[in-house]
C-alpha cells in the first residue's frame, strides 16, 4: 500500500464508510472533530464487501476495517495506512451465554482469534459478568493487522 496518509488529505475525498454505529465510525467521526475538518460522506453502508463495491464502481475513497481487506481477493484496490488517524478498535465475538457452542464454533472463535482456545472460551462462558470477562482479557496482546 501507499504511505501513511493525513486527515486533511482524508478529507478532500468523498467517502465510502460504515453506517454510523458500526465498526470504526464513531472513530472516524471522532478524527475529523478532533482536526475541526468535516468527513465529505457520500455512501454509508454495514458490510465492508458493500463499501468495497462502491469504491470498485468509482464513488469514494472506503474508509474501512484494516481486516476487511484482503489482498488475494481484492488486489484492484490500494490499501493506504491510515492508523495515524484513527484510534484502535477492537473486533469481539459475542453469543448468548444459555447458547450451547458447537465444536464448529468453536473452531470458528479460534480460526477467528487463535488466543481463544476451547478452554479460553469455556472459562469466560463460567464467569458471571461481562466486566469478569473484561478482567480476565484486559492483558493479553493481540496482534494487529
């Protein structure tokens, strides 16, 4: 990808993002308030595959999820760091704690997130609270891509 870019290039782009309320927009929004610039939105959608399209038909910059590009499947589009903007966020998996979880979803927290091994998973599942779970994750490193 291309070298770091700033806000203020950011915002001379319109832009294709998240619905408010959704993976990194309040972030966004939270960015271009701190630099006094406002974001030129012209396309908000919920599914980076949407926004990722909108870019690929010409109508915007995407201002997406790091993860969300893949460089095998989308190798038409110019990734360009923009970390110096926007603070970090953190991706969670969440299901009802009464949910039975089934081998393969357990396969699927752990391919998602290698650190949450079956036991992992069953020892937060024990805990009473959300802030227990909080707790109990609050120091482990995870990667960042």
């Amino acid at each position: 990808g291309k070298k770091a870019i700033t806000i203020e290039e950011l915002a001379q782009y319109p832009l294709v993002t998240y619905t408010f309320g959704f993976t990194g927009r309040s972030e966004l929004d939270t960015a271009f308030n701190r630099a006094g610039l406002t974001p030129r939105i012209v396309f908000t959608a919920t599914d980076a595959d949407v926004i990722k399209t909108y870019v690929r038909l010409g109508l915007g910059v995407g201002v997406i999820a790091s993860m969300a590009v893949d460089p095998v499947a989308d190798p038409d589009l110019v990734r360009v760091d923009a970390h110096d903007i926007f603070s970090h966020s953190t991706t969670k998996i969440g299901f009802r704690r009464s949910t039975f979880l089934r081998s393969y979803m357990y396969d699927f927290i752990q391919r998602f997130a290698p650190h949450l091994t079956r036991d992992v998973v069953d020892a937060a599942v024990a805990l009473r609270s959300n802030e227990e779970i909080e707790v109990m994750f609050k120091d482990i490193k995870l990667p960042e891509k």
